[in-house]
C-alpha cells in the first residue's frame, strides 16, 4: 500500500473506530467495538503491519500517527465503558433501593390467654377492694391441705379416688384447692388479713365439659374485728356487679363445707334472661358461681387468731367455669386445648 493509501486507511480507523465505540448501547456491544477497532483484523491493525513496507522517515512518521490513533481510540472506549459501568450502578441502586414508606409485613401479635384474662380481672376488682394477692406451692403437704382446713379423717376428698398424692406417706399431694394459702397466710400474718389467693389446683375428676383434672381457682379471705355475713355478702355482691354487670343481684344458698360455718353457694342473676330462664341458666334463672361462708372457728384456732375479737369470710371459684359463662363457652376443655381458632376469638376481649 502507498503512503496515501495508508494515510487514508488510518484515518477511517480514527473516524470508524470512533463511531463503532459511539454507537455501541451496552457492556457487551463495546465489546465487540473494541474488537473491531483494536483487533488484529481491524484498519489500524492493517496499517501497522503494513508500516514495515515503509522507508525509514515514512515509518516513523505513520508509526507515530497510528499511536495517537490508537491513544485517542482506547481513550475513547475507557470513557465509554465508565459511563456504562456508571448507569449500571445507578441502576442497580434504584432495584435494590428499600422504599421505607411501603407496608411492612404485620406480625401477628399474641394476646393473653381468656383465663389468664379473666383471673386478672377478678384479681383486680379485689386489689380495687384492698385485697392482696397471696401464693403458695402447688405441691402441698397433707396437713394444709386438710387437717388445717378441718377436714375430718373419713372426708371423701381425702381419698386417692379424689386426690393425687405424692409419695407413698399420704403427707405430700397436689393441693385440691388453693385455700390451704390461707392458712400459710394467716399462720405468717396477725389481722386484719385480706388476700386473694389465684392458682392453680389439681383433683381426679374425670374430664368432662364442666370437669378438668386441673384448674385455676381464686379464693378470697378476709379476717379483721367485727366481720359479719352481711360484710360477705355485700363484698360478693360488689365483686358480683363488677364482674358481670351493674345490676345484677345474688342470692345465698345454704352448703357445707369443712372450712366454714355457716357455709353458702352464691348465685347471680342470670345475665343473659335476667331471671325468667334460659339456656345458660337451665332454666334457673340462676347462675351458680362460688362456694363462701364465715371463716370456721378451728381455722382461726389452727391459727393462733383470738377467737373472741376476729372474725373472718372466705370464698372460692373456678376461674374457668366464670369464663366460660361470661364468654359463652359451652365446654371448659376449650381452655386447655390451644386450639388457635378457638383462642383468637378473645383477642382484644378485656
Ligand atoms: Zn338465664
């Protein structure tokens, strides 16, 4: 090739090469401009092999201008692939960028278990009369659990039929009710004395809609100078009203229990048919909630309490059949189940 024809070869290499790298859209189409223009098949490859034919003076001359070329070329690709290189980052930032104004995914919360909620609000509505709440262990011995309660010897609920002992001495069981707190309480406590007394209490029933082997029960007692029937029933009463409406009335029905005398059942009007009878009363009108009584004078004694100046009442329910009845539940077992369709239908119930 003459001098001109290389001359002319090299500058459509320049203005060639330039407009391949112009035109190439990503990464991948510089590539292949950078193969065109630089590559062994490419014009300016053509000329500097072609540079030998030349005379000394011509070589040196067309080396000199094909290396400028080839600067400005590569010059020209390095800025390109910086601005690809430059959109792709600021594309990836704007993928990935975490818009914090969008919904998160809500956790599902938990709640409170309906008994749990329940023992809380009987438990408040006593702390709101000045009660305390008092504990116990679980695993009692014998001689809290029924002698201090005067329980005779032959007591039915005394029998392994009833109660689960621990041991082969009878001397240690699973507590069959939360009272003998109360006798832990006022064996540490001189008068007044006024606790509640939640927890949880263990007998052989055989399960049934109204019947668990365990339960939650919460007792009451109160020991203090002058302290009648009628300061029973009116605290009852109040605790009644609180709990399952305003103006609801109760009524005592003679029982017996060992722990006191005289000993009653309290029912309360029932709040669905106030008193003309329905499902949730039997017909009754009537709904039976607690067992209560005057403290028995032996527990007082047990006690070490002056007979002649203190008085005292007590009462005790079942946490579970109260939530049951104030929520509707038609079978106890229910609670225990931890079915989660069955326990959301009480979130958000106060
Ligand atoms: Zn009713």
């Amino acid at each position: 090739m003459s001098i001109s024809e290389l001359s002319s070869l090299l500058k459509e290499a320049e203005t060639g090469g330039l407009a391949a790298i112009a035109a190439a859209r990503d990464q991948a189409g510089l590539g292949r401009a950078r193969a065109a223009v630089l590559g062994r098949k490419a014009p300016l490859a053509r000329v500097r092999s072609a540079l030998s034919d030349l005379d000394e003076e011509q070589r040196r001359e067309l080396g000199r201008r094909a290396n400028e070329v080839r600067t400005r070329l590569e010059g020209a690709l390095e800025q390109r692939e910086r601005a690809f290189r430059a959109a792709e980052e600021s594309n990836r930032w704007q993928r990935e960028r975490l818009d914090v104004t969008l919904p998160g995914d809500e956790p599902r919360l938990g709640g409170l278990h309906p008994l749990t909620k329940t023992i809380w609000e009987i438990v408040d509505i006593f702390s709101g009369l000045g009660y305390r709440v008092a504990d116990g262990p679980e695993v009692e011995l014998t001689s809290y659990n029924f002698d201090a309660l005067n329980f005779d010897a032959q007591h039915p609920s005394r029998s392994e039929q009833e109660t689960y002992y621990i041991g082969e001495t009878g001397e240690v069981l699973l507590r069959t009710h939360t009272s003998p707190v109360q006798m832990r309480v006022m064996e540490s406590s001189e008068p007044p004395v006024y606790v509640v007394c939640p927890g949880r209490t263990y007998r052989r029933d055989v399960l049934d809609p109204t019947h668990l082997n365990s339960f939650a029960q919460i007792e009451g007692l109160a020991v203090d100078e002058g302290i009648t029937m009628a300061d029973l029933k009116g605290t009852l009463q109040a605790f009644a009203r609180e709990l399952f409406g305003r103006d609801l009335d109760i009524r005592l029905r003679p029982h017996f229990f060992p722990f006191t005398e005289p000993s009653a059942e309290m029912d309360v009007l029932c709040f669905v048919c106030r008193g003309s009878g329905c499902r949730v009363c039997k017909q009754e009108g009537w709904i039976e909630i607690l067992g209560c009584g005057m403290v028995n004078v032996p527990l007082l004694e047990w006690a070490g309490y002056d007979i002649e100046r203190y008085t005292g009442f007590a009462f005790g329910l079942g946490a579970e059949r109260v939530a049951a009845l104030a929520h509707g539940v038609p079978d106890i077992r229910y609670f225990y189940e931890n079915d989660l369709r069955f326990l959301r239908a009480f979130e958000g119930v106060a």
